[in-house]
C-alpha cells in the first residue's frame, strides 16, 4: 500500500470508528461519554494523532523498472517468476492536528468525572 493510500485509510478509519462509537453508545442509552465536549459552538477543540510509519523505497524488475514509496509490509508467496528487489526501509514520524467527533453536552452538570 503507498503512503498515501495508508495515511488517507487509518484517519478514515478512526474517524469513522469515533462517530460509530459516539452513536452507538447514545443509541443503547450506555453510561459514559466518548470525547465529551461541553456545546459551545465558538470553540474547536483541536487534537493530534502521531503517525510513525515504516516505509520502503526501492526498485522492482520485472521486465521493466518501477520505483515507488510504500508501507512497510512482508509479501509471502510464490508464483514461479523471477523477481529482484531492491529496497531500503526507512521511518517517517508526523503529526496532524485533527477536531475528533464528539459527544456533545448541552449541560456542564450532567458531565461527572470519575475520580
């Protein structure tokens, strides 16, 4: 999978798991709150999520060349070609700043913390 693909699919992922998880709970009537956020529609909390991917750079022939940047991932498997590689793994650490889905509170006394 390429960088692109990877970074564009795990924040889709998460998002979409926060929202499904924020509606779910509303929907059983469960206790607790999922990133609760007192309804105060002139703030914007914003929040990070840290990704540290392992990447390979390299070159495969195959009849002709390509080269690419790529998620770190271990192929198993034969198919009786012949392949040669050459790759160089390497690490790529960033942060985004991201506003998560939230449950909103429309009342601060309902929101009670556990001590």
């Amino acid at each position: 999978m390429d960088l692109k693909s990877f970074v564009k699919a795990a924040l889709n992922d998460v998002m979409d798991a926060v929202q499904e998880t924020i509606e779910e709970r509303k929907a059983r009537e469960k206790q607790g709150f999922i990133n609760p956020k007192i309804h105060d529609p002139e703030v914007m909390e914003i929040d990070t999520i840290k990704f540290d991917v392992a990447v390979s750079v390299g070159t495969k022939t195959q009849g002709g060349a390509e080269a690419g940047l790529e998620v770190f991932s271990v192929k198993l498997g034969g198919s009786g070609t012949h392949e040669r590689e050459a790759s160089n793994v390497s690490r790529i650490e960033f942060t985004l700043g991201v506003s998560w889905p939230h449950t909103h509170i429309l009342d601060a006394k309902k929101l009670v913390r556990a001590s």
